[in-house]
C-alpha cells in the first residue's frame, strides 16, 4: 500500500468518529472530503456506526412541522420551541413556497418518517442533510426500521424499511429502501392483539419496533393482559415481552421511549394510587421472548388533578433522573385541547407549563430525541446484477 493511501485510511478512520453537526462544517476544508462525505456510502455507514452521538430533542407541533425544542427544569422551568425545519412540499403547484404537513412521525438512526394529513405519499427525511425520499403509499399507519445480517460487517448491516401497518389483516406491506418498492406481508402482524395506530405510541429502538399491546379483543378490561409486542424488521415477525405490569387495571396510562439508544424506558401512570412510575430495560435479547428485565428508576406522587394523560410522549434523562412529558388535555365540553409540558425528577416535584392551544386537534404532541447523520435518503439508481462494486457502494 502506497503511503498516501495509508494516511488517507487513518485520516478516514480518524474522521469516522467525529460528531455529525462538526463533520458537516468540514466539509469545506477539502475537495476530497466533500466528495466523502457526499458520495462514499461506506464511509457514511461506518460514521453512522462509530461517531459519537448527539441528541437532540425534537417536537411535532400543532402547525404540523418538526421544531427544535430545548427544555429546563429551573425555577421558573423554560421550555423553548425553535422554528420549525424546513420540509417543503412536493407539489409542484406551491414551487416549495408551501411546507409539507405533518401529522404523525416517527424516527429511527437520524431519519425521520414523516405521514402527511392528505395525500398518497410519505416521506422519509434526514433533516440534518436536507435529503428526502418521497414514497407513493396508500394507509395511514407507517413506521421505520432496519433488518440486518450480522455475516456482514457493520459499516454494512442494515437495510432501511417501512412497515405499512394493518392490524387484523394479511395486508400489511413493507417497503424495501434497497429495492424501492412495496411487497406484501402474507401473515397478521399482531394476531389477536389491540395497538394503538398512533406513532406517538411506537418506538424504534435497534432498528425494531415496539409498542404496549393489549390481549384479548372483545373481553372486559379486568381479563386483559398487556404486553411489549416487537416487530422484528429481520425476520419479518411479531414477539410478545413482558412488561413491568401485566394486567390493565394496573394504570390508566403508559407510554415508550427510548433512552439515548441504549435502552427501552415505559412511564406508567397508576391511576387512583396518583402514582407516575418510569421503568427502564436492564436487557433486551432478540433472539429470547423472556430475556427482557426491567428496573423502576424513578416513581412520582402526585395530586389527582395533576396526573398525567394517555395522550403523551416522553423522555428520560437516565443519568439525572429527569422525565419530559409532552401531552395533551382534552376539553371535550369545547372541542379543544390544551398542550403541556411536565416535567419531573428524583426531588417529587412536578413542574407544568402550558405552551399553546390546539383548535383543530390535527396531530397528536409528539417529543422524541434526534441523533444527526449523514445517512443517504434520495433514491439511488439500482445496479444491474453483476456489476462490479467500488468503493463506497455497498
């Protein structure tokens, strides 16, 4: 190997573990990492492997855009919601004067999923880079993954899908990114089982999803059993885990996150006890339906009036023992829903801030922690069989 190849591998190696948001303004420094940074997919796989990861928040506003979001639980708390990302309409007939509405979204590796009010296509943006994939789709019901093969190396190992969920039914589809098409799945996804559609409810937590399931359509409520039902892009199939609850009149609400990447976090709120409990995974298995466990990390008391609704999503600050909590009040007697923020940790005291008034109930609060990447969104053209690959193709 001759020395200047060598010096470019240990300078590639070395830049594999930058952070994103600083890769990106070395991007002007050379010619030749430009070109890497835009063209080279292997260099790009293996920076989304070994970069150091930073989190930030992100919201689904009531205007049906993503915005930034800061929150601090001083006193007084503060709660900042930056301008909204910009994602313009597809629509040829707004010349990207309109932003593209949002009413769910859901988020895996830096990617969003983004599923609109109206209209047949999704939309798969990495708004770190700007790129988007625009999707013809038919549903309303999207969520993102990965499948892998652990033969390969890492800087290869995943493959990029979107499960088009329809409970109930063999018509659920997948749609392959390496393909660029839609293929039938031939069997239920969750046989037997209640799921809330909403994306706020979903988590994609290593390239699977998860969502909190209730057995037993059609049976009262005291006969129901829940459970984490996981949705495994690899094998294509659905697998029950336990939960830290099992029976439904344990709580009145429960909600997932993940935390940092790293774990699965469930918040339960246990209804006439006035209790908020937030539990963490200590391991999850995916090739065991047991070898999950978990750990409650904080439990908060709190008055009747002031606990928390099934509409919200969450997240938890592992290390500080800190919870967001982002929902909505419905004002059923005029039609409206106030939107709050809760926030909460190991000192018992709850601090809540309301940020807005939604009239039109479009979309349902969503925060969700984002990781910046350089993963390649756009649509690239497929190899005829044969071809020879180079460098950066894989």
């Amino acid at each position: 190997m001759a020395i200047p190849e060598l010096v470019n591998d240990l300078v590639d190696e070395i830049l594999c573990r930058v952070p994103a948001t600083s890769m990106k303004r070395l991007r002007s420094t050379s010619k030749r990492w430009n070109r890497l940074f835009k063209d080279d997919r292997r260099f790009v796989r293996e920076h989304c492997d070994k970069a150091a990861k930073e989190f930030r928040a992100l919201m689904l506003t009531k205007e049906l855009g993503i915005s930034p979001m800061s929150v601090r639980g001083d006193v007084p708390p503060f709660v900042e919601v930056k301008r909204a990302l910009s994602l313009p309409d597809p629509d040829p007939h707004f010349n990207n004067s309109r932003q593209f509405d949002i009413a769910q979204v859901s988020h895996c590796d830096g990617l969003l999923l983004c599923t609109p009010r109206y209209g047949s296509q999704i939309v798969v943006w990495n708004p770190f880079t700007g790129q988007a994939r625009w999707i013809e789709a038919e549903g309303h019901h999207f969520v993102l993954g990965y499948s892998q093969d652990k033969k390969k190396s890492s800087s290869c190992r995943k493959s990029y899908k979107v499960l088009n969920f329809s409970r109930g039914t063999n018509n659920s589809e997948i749609y392959d990114f390496d393909s660029d098409s839609w293929r039938l799945v031939d069997h239920d996804i969750a046989p037997g089982w209640t799921i809330d559609y909403s994306n706020c409810r979903s988590v994609s937590f290593k390239g699977n999803i998860y969502w909190i399931a209730k057995e037993g359509q059609g049976r009262p409520i005291s006969d129901r059993t829940i459970y984490l039902l996981r949705f495994d892009f690899s094998t294509e199939r659905s697998q029950r885990l336990p939960l830290p609850y099992q029976s439904r009149l344990d709580y009145v609400a429960a909600s997932l996150s993940a935390v940092r990447e790293d774990k699965l976090s469930v918040l339960f709120q246990l209804g006439v006890r006035s209790k908020t409990e937030i539990w963490v995974t200590n391991k999850i298995d995916d090739d065991s339906s047991q070898a999950i466990s978990w750990t409650k990390l904080l439990a908060l008391d709190v008055s009747f009036d002031r606990q928390l609704s099934e509409f919200g999503s969450f997240l938890l600050d592992e290390e500080k023992k800190f919870v967001v909590w982002f929902e909505t009040w419905l004002n059923l007697n005029v039609d409206f829903g106030v939107d709050k923020i809760s926030m909460f940790g190991e000192d018992n005291d709850l601090k809540v801030i309301d940020v807005g008034v939604d009239k039109d109930m479009e979309c349902w609060p969503v925060i969700f922690n984002y990781v910046p990447s350089l993963f390649q969104v756009e649509r690239a053209q497929i190899k005829r069989a044969g071809c020879k690959r180079k460098r950066g193709e894989c």
